[in-house]
C-alpha cells in the first residue's frame, strides 16, 4: 500500500527575511524539499539595524519570486501541494503583512487551506526536520527578539517556564556589536572574533544566572560593555587581539545562562530531552557547551539542537509545524498579529 505524503508550502517574512521552503511529511518523518531564504540584512548592515519600513519594501519585492523558487527547486506545482502554513505573528507588522497577505491570496487562487503559525512555535519546530526529538522536553528558545523557555508535554501542549525581562540573548549581541562598530547582525561578528580570543580576559556580568526562576536578564550585560568601552583608551581596542578577547568574553557571558537556566530546568522538572530554537542557537560555542553540559550530566540528556541555517529565521520551521496542527482558518478571517508570544 502507497504510504501517505502531505506536502506543505511555507512562508515566513517576520523580520528582515522572506522566506518560502517545501517539506514533505511521509511514514512520520519530515523532509526538507526546497528552502530559499533572501535577506535584507546586507542593506540593514550599512544601519546597524532593521529599518522597518525598509525591510517590508524589500520583502514585497522578493515575495513571489522566493516563493515561486521554492516551487522551481521542489520540481512542484501549485496543485502538488497538501496546504500552505504562513508566519501570523510576533514580528514586524509591516513585514508581517507582506507573508499574511501573500499566502491569504494564494490560499484562495489555489483552493489550499491555510495553516497560521507562530514564529516561536516555529522556531521550536526546526528540530523536527529530518529528526525526532522525544517528549517530554525543555525548549530553550534564543532569538533576536525572545529568548524563551518552555515545557513541551507533547505536540501544541507546553507549559511556559520563564523569558527574559528586558533584551533578549540576540538582541544582546547586537547591541554589544554596534558597541563596538561591528556590524549587524551582531552575532555571527561577535562568534567570529571570539574564537581566537579568551573568553577569561574580561569579567563581565551574568545577571540572573543564579537567580531560582527561569528568567533571564541582558541589559546589564550590554550597558557593562557600553561602561567597559568608554573606560577603554581607542588605542587598545582596535588592536585585533583585545577585540578578540573583548568578544570572546562577552560571548560567554551571553552563553552561560542560557545553559545554566536550560540545564535547571530539565533538572527541576526531571526532563530528559531538551532542544534549542532560535538565531543564536546557530552560535558554535553555545551549541559545542551546552552539548557537553548534557553529556556531563549525570542524567545524561539527550540534546536536540537543528543545523545553524534553521536556527535563524526561516520558511522551513514554519511550514514543520504545520503539520503538528489541524488549525486551519479562513484566508478572509486571517490577520496579522506581531504581538503574539508564548508566554499566556
Ligand atoms: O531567529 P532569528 O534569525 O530572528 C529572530 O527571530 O529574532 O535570530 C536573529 C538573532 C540575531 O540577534 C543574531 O545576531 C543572532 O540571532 N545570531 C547569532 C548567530 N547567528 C545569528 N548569535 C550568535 N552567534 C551566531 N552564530
Ligand atoms: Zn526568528
């Protein structure tokens, strides 16, 4: 007997990327077909930051063409595909607009129900593709705008632990980069100049990290850097090593709560899988520590973590959890949400 396949169109525009990818769902495994991700971050780099109203003209330039991309490269035809799953909310709302919009449309030209994620949810749901990590697990999600953690009991059930009370982990890296004239996105920059640097060299402050919640805390951290720079005669900081040494100690004091927090809470509710989400779960330092922090452990858990071009935003994550949803809705009813969270 044939098995079943469900194929699935998604589409994510919640930031600066627009982004459309194919995943094909067959005997419970999930895989990737086509995912095509452009990003105005090149042109957000000259600012040190997304401009809003710029990155959703950019992303209504490329909406068709990534979309009809992800079409070309999947060898596929509108009529192959099962439904199409589009990113509701948070995000930016002009770019939200863009990917809700578009997907309404097509929705109705292409009689295909439409499937609405939350881009959070859907950061978690990269580590189902071409895996299958177990429940009941802890999801540590790090991104440019949250950096969250939730208690997965099974699909679309999880309980939230706590988040961060002011920056979040990426946003945290940014700031500190533009702090230091580098570059956004700040946290590939950073990661990049702290591997030859001692993360030892500056002692700089972890708030929160012994705290007994599972919240977290990053604007301390940012202005400790800001204060830290200020002190810093010019002459020193451009010498390449000291920039180094600079970035590899800010990457740790970013890292080492999201691993201590995470660890905690596997501990406390005695979990033993845990997955990470989120741009700065692409980060190589966080990935190889948090990894041998699980191995350490006497409960020896088991780590979930995608590749790095799923942890940042992409259409891929959102079209996976969409197929762990029967919530189909209405194109004429859908509307963009950017204030949509995990935390209820
Ligand atoms: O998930 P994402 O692509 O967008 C949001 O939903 O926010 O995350 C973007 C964030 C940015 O703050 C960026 O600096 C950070 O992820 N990021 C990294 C790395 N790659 C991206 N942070 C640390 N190390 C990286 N390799
Ligand atoms: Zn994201």
């Amino acid at each position: 007997m044939a098995s079943h396949k469900t194929i699935i169109l998604g589409i994510e525009t919640s930031c600066d990327e627009t982004a459309s990818a194919i995943l094909l769902k067959q005997n419970d495994r999930i895989n990737l077909v086509s995912n095509i991700v452009a990003s105005s971050s090149h042109i957000q780099a000259k600012y040190g930051g997304i401009i809003p109203e710029q990155a959703a003209r950019e992303q209504v330039k490329a909406i068709i063409p990534v979309i009809k991309e992800a079409l070309e490269q999947a060898e596929l035809d509108p009529e192959d595909l099962d439904a199409l799953a589009v990113t509701q909310g948070p995000g930016l709302i002009g770019s939200l607009l863009v990917g809700v919009e578009t997907a309404k449309t097509l929705s109705l030209v292409w009689n295909k129900p439409l499937i609405p994620v939350n881009h959070l949810i859907g950061h978690f749901y990269a580590n189902w593709i071409d895996s299958n990590p177990s429940f009941p697990c802890i999801g540590l999600l790090a991104s440019g705008g949250h950096t969250d953690l939730v208690l997965f009991e099974s699909h679309g059930k999880f309980k939230y632990l706590g988040g961060t009370r002011d920056d979040a982990a990426g946003e945290c890296f940014d700031k500190c980069a533009r702090i230091l004239s580098l570059p956004y996105p700040g946290g590939p920059q950073i990661s990049k100049l702290a591997q030859k640097g001692d993360p030892k060299s500056y002692s700089l402050p972890r708030p929160m990290i012994n705290s007994r919640n599972f919240d977290f805390s990053y604007s301390g951290l940012k202005t400790a850097v800001l204060n830290l720079v200020k002190s810093m005669a010019k002459s020193e900081l451009v010498k390449a090593d000291e920039l180094s040494h600079l970035c590899a100690s800010i990457e740790q004091a970013i890292i080492d709560p999201l691993i201590s927090k995470t660890i905690q809470a596997a501990k406390r509710f005695n979990i033993n899988q845990i997955i990470m989400a989120g741009g700065v779960a692409a980060n190589q330092k966080l990935r190889v520590e948090l990894e041998k922090n699980c191995q350490l452990s006497i409960n020896n858990y088991q780590l979930s973590i995608p590749p790095p071009y799923l942890c940042t935003d992409n259409a891929a994550m959102i079209a996976s959890a969409a197929f762990f949803t029967d919530k189909t809705i209405d194109p004429l009813k859908l509307q963009a949400d950017p204030n949509l969270s995990l935390a209820y």
